[in-house]
C-alpha cells in the first residue's frame, strides 16, 4: 500500500517523468521512486506560502520560488511544496481534527492524518521556478497522469543564457542518460535516450546574455539545462555545465497548458521573480 500510495502520489519517475498507475515499463527504463522510513512524517502539513494561480474542487496550479523542493526526501522533511499544498488542502483545525467535509474527500490512506493528498502530476528542479499544476482528488490525478504521459500538455519555460544564440530560432536533439559515477549525472550520451527541444530568441543583450523561450518536446531530466550546455549557451546560473554564476538558476516555467479533468483546455502564465527580471 505503501508504495501504491508514492505512485499515486507522483513520487515514482520513470526516465525522469512522473509515471501514472498501470504504466508497463520497457528495457532499460530508469525508475525512480521516494522512499522513507518515516513515511508517515514526510507529508505533514507545513503552514508555507504558496502563490496560488488557479484552484477549483479538482486541481490547484501554482508558482513554485526557485529554492523550494517539489517533494520530501530522505534528508528533507520540511520546507517543500508538497507539505505547503498539504497544510493548504486540507485547512486543519487548530486542534489537528479534520473536518467531515475534508474527511469525505480522502484522496489517499483513510486512516491517514492527511484526508487529502496533493496529487503531484509533475516536477521542477529545486532551482527552477515556475507553474505547477497538482490534483486534489484521485480521479483528477488519474486524468492529468494521463494526459501528462500522452503529452496533451504544452510547457513554455523561460531561461537567460550565457552568449549569443546566433539562430533566431531551432531545436536541440541529444539523447540524454545518467552516468552514475560521474558528476553531472545526467548528461548527453550516444546510449540515452531520445530528447529534443525547441527554442526562440526572445532577446539579447550586448552578446553577453540572450533570453531564450524553451519549449521542451520531450520531458528527460534535466533536459533543458543539460541541452542547453550541449548547443553551447548554458543558462546563467547552472554553472555545474559551464553558466555564469548568478544568485540563483535563470529558468523560469511561465506558461503551462493542459485539459482540466472535467474537460476544457486551460493555460496560466506566470512573469518570473524580480531577480530574473533585473538581469
């Protein structure tokens, strides 16, 4: 149940994607999945702002700061997203009870202190900002996984890198995989797998640095810092692959758009911080 309850609660990836119950897995596929001894503590409910864009009864979108994790780890307990969106679904009561009304919409263990879940359907890197979307009940975290893992979403991310991108405009195509003894991990190797990514010159400055719109074809770890590096601009502030140092990774996810659960194509964007702007 443990591990059903990860899955479902999108702690399980799959070549660095967020897997949906019931996918069958392929050769050499890479699985990825959350576990802690201290299960029970790793989505307490943490009273942490949250930028809400949109929430209706079956989903929740919101703007991740750069810095926050998406989920708890063996070594972090505190300070994610998923314990922000736990406290703020489910609007515990100063003594810890639930309300009825919260215990009838249980996502999850019906003998959890959590009557609902947040449903993560997919991530960012901590150092990443930007809109995320996050499922509120299991049948809308069915749906999104779905359309997730079928690619009926479109993602628009933002990124300052460093140089002058000649091209106005093209793709990247490097297959990328993990070499788990070398540092980056994730990197392009002849042996990874198949990923491509879309750019668009939205400006540039003095030959220094150029604003890049990244639209990201397929959803590999790391793919657009890692992609990036690879054509020869890396984006300020990933200077484990070359960057500027900056205060902080310039890449910014700022439109996202997909099928609400009960039908219906939405889109949300988001301006980056103050401190991506400034440069």
């Amino acid at each position: 149940m443990y591990l059903a309850g990860q899955i479902a609660s999108g702690f399980c990836l799959v070549n660095g994607a967020v897997a949906p119950v019931g996918r069958k897995l392929q050769e050499a596929d890479l699985i990825e999945i959350e576990i802690d001894d201290s299960a029970q503590t790793a989505m307490l409910p943490e009273e942490l702002p949250l930028d809400i864009v949109f929430e209706d009864a079956e989903i929740i979108v919101v703007n991740k700061p750069a810095e926050m994790l998406v989920h708890p780890t063996h070594r972090v307990k505190t300070g994610t997203l998923a314990n922000a969106l736990a406290f703020h679904l489910n609007k515990f009561r100063q003594n810890g009870e639930i309300t009825q009304e919260q215990d009838e919409s249980k996502i999850q263990n019906p003998k959890s202190k959590i009557a609902v879940r947040p449903g993560l359907v997919h991530r960012l890197d901590k150092q990443t900002s930007g809109l995320m979307v996050a499922a509120k009940t299991e049948r809308a975290l069915r749906i999104l996984s779905s359309h997730f893992e079928r690619k009926l979403i479109e993602k628009r991310y933002l990124a300052a890198v460093t140089g002058d991108v000649p091209e106005d405009a093209g793709k990247i195509i490097a297959p990328i995989g993990r070499l788990a003894d070398e540092k980056p991990h994730w990197r392009v190797l002849p042996e990874g797998k198949a990923a491509e990514t879309n750019f668009q010159v939205l400006e540039r400055r003095a030959g220094q640095l150029t604003l890049l719109e990244l639209e990201p074809v397929t959803g590999r770890t790391n793919q657009l810092r890692i992609h990036c590096a690879h054509a020869g601009f890396p984006i300020l502030g990933d200077v484990e692959r070359g960057g500027r140092e900056f205060s902080r990774l310039c890449l910014h996810a700022a439109k996202l758009s997909f099928y609400h659960p009960n039908g219906g194509w939405l889109t949300f964007e988001a301006k980056p911080p103050p401190e991506f702007i400034e440069i």
